[in-house]
C-alpha cells in the first residue's frame, strides 16, 4: 500500500491553507470597509442634521428670514425650483438645469486644461532639479495673485463669456494640481527609481510604473483641492463675466433681494460640486490609488 501511495509534498497541503487564509481575509476586509463606510456615513448624516437643526433655529429665533431663510424654507424653493413649479415669477433667464449645465461644463473644461498642463509639467519639475531651477521662480512668483484678480484681465482678453470664465477657472486650478504633482514627483523614494533602473527600465517605463503610481496620491489631492476650487471660481467668473450659469443666478437674485433664492443657489452649487468630485476624484482614486495600493505616508 505504502508503495501504491502518492507521496506528498508540503506544498499540496499549504495550498489549501493559504487559500483559505486569502479568502479570511479578503472576507474580513470587505467586511471592514462596509462597516467604515456605514460609520461615516451616520456621521456625517448626524453633523448635516446638526448644522440644520442650529440653521432652522436661529433663523426663526433671531427673526432672520429676510436675510437667513430657515432651510425648510429653502429646501421648498430648491424643490419648487428643480420640478420648475415657481411659488413666483422666475427671473433668471434659462430655467435651473441649463444654468447648472453651463457652470459644470465651464467649470470641467477649465478643470480639464489645468490638468493637461499642471499635471505633466509637475512631474517633469519634480524629477528634474535643472527644469526646477528654471520653471519654479515663474510658478511661484504668479500663485500669490488671487484667482478672482484675472476676472478683469480675463474680460479685457476675451470679453465676456465662457471663454473668460473657463480662462479664470483654468488659472486658479493650475497651481494646486501643479503644487501637489511636483511634491508627488520630487518625494518619491530614490531606491525604488534606482531598483526600477536596474531591473532596465527606460524613461517611459518608468514614469508609467513607478514615478506616476508613486505620485498619485498628491495628484488625488490636488485634484480634489481643484474641483472645489473651481467651482469656487465659476461662481465668481459667472458673478462678473457672464450672463448664464449659477453664479449668475447669485449675482442677479441678490439684485432682487431674494435671499431664499440666493441660499437655493449657494445650496445646489454644493450638491453639485459635491456630487462632481465623488464622481471624477473618486473614480479616479478607485481605480488608481486602491488598486495600486498606494498611500501618502
């Protein structure tokens, strides 16, 4: 019988084991991430709820309703609003969503050029000290102008219009995506480039498999700092150099003095802005960042 029987390796017996320890823990790490997401979100449910609850009292204590609707209030506008059922006359040109429409295309197209540029050109300066020494000093010496003081240069380029808001909105977006990738570049650590380097990887090579992976989480952040920002940005263009979008309904309701229709707007420029980096950023993070398994230290 002795002879008949198969010997048998370690390996036929670890297999099973290993496997089954794999499946443990990819079990208790889905497990894990549900329950973290459930916990942030009754945390941040409860944090809303606290925010309206502090807003709905001391609007109706402080008898603040011409300049603080209490949010029942505003919410029954921004229903009213979205379902285009006016409790009064709408003054604002197009109805809601062509002027939300308007200020997510300017805001992704001033977004989407910053990028194209910030994002290359901070890589190049993070690895390369001789560029750094060139680029840095121009970078640098233009960041302290705020965003909103190229509105007028802006206007005088392109009159006004998309193109002028897009142009502000791509000036402002630049440096934090610029800042973020060149500090992502300069950081990474010099024994992973010098292993890469000797395993024969080329220039190409190794910004695809090392300086790029290892410089995502900066440009995560720069780009979750940008998106905010240049909604910020539409906001203050449309207020100036347009006669659409959202910012144009802030600028024109507070005109009328209609506070409940100016706090409707500030609110849908939230949820919106909101809904667009969960949507872009947070893709972006799913697919790049947890499947790489990278992480700022």
């Amino acid at each position: 019988m002795d002879a008949l029987t198969p010997p048998t390796s370690p390996n036929d017996v670890d297999e099973p084991s290993a496997a089954g320890e794999r499946e443990k823990l990819s079990v208790y790490g889905l497990a894990r991430r549900r329950r973290e997401r459930r916990r942030k979100i009754v945390r941040g449910s409860i944090g809303v709820l606290a925010v309206l609850v502090i807003w709905q009292v001391m609007a109706v204590a402080y008898n603040l309703q011409q300049i603080l609707p209490p949010p029942l209030a505003v919410g029954r506008t921004i229903i009213n609003t979205l379902t285009l059922n006016y409790d009064h006359r709408w003054l604002y040109g197009p109805n809601i969503y062509q002027h939300l429409l308007s200020s997510f295309l300017r805001a992704i197209s001033g977004f989407s050029i910053a990028a194209v540029f910030a994002i290359p050109l901070g890589l190049i300066v993070g690895r390369s000290r001789t560029v750094r020494e060139y680029i840095d000093p121009i970078i640098r010496s233009l960041y302290p102008i705020p965003g909103i003081a190229w509105i007028p240069l802006a206007i005088l380029w392109f009159g006004l219009g998309n193109t002028a808001v897009i142009f502000v909105v791509f000036i402002a977006e630049f440096f934090p995506l610029y800042f973020n990738t060149e500090a992502g570049a300069r950081n990474i650590n010099p024994i992973l480039v010098d292993a890469a380097r000797c395993f024969g990887a080329k220039r190409l090579t190794l910004v695809r498999r090392v300086i790029l992976p290892a410089s995502i989480p900066y440009i995560i952040t720069g780009m979750r700092i940008g998106l905010g920002g240049a909604w910020r940005m539409i906001v203050a263009g449309e207020m100036l150099a347009s006669q659409s979008g959202i910012g144009s309904v802030l600028m024109e309701s507070r005109y009328q003095f209609r506070a409940t229709d100016l706090m409707m707007a500030m609110v849908l420029i939230s949820i919106v802005g909101y809904a667009t980096e969960r949507l872009i950023v947070g893709t972006l993070e799913r697919k790049t960042t947890e499947k790489w398994e990278v992480k700022l230290l």
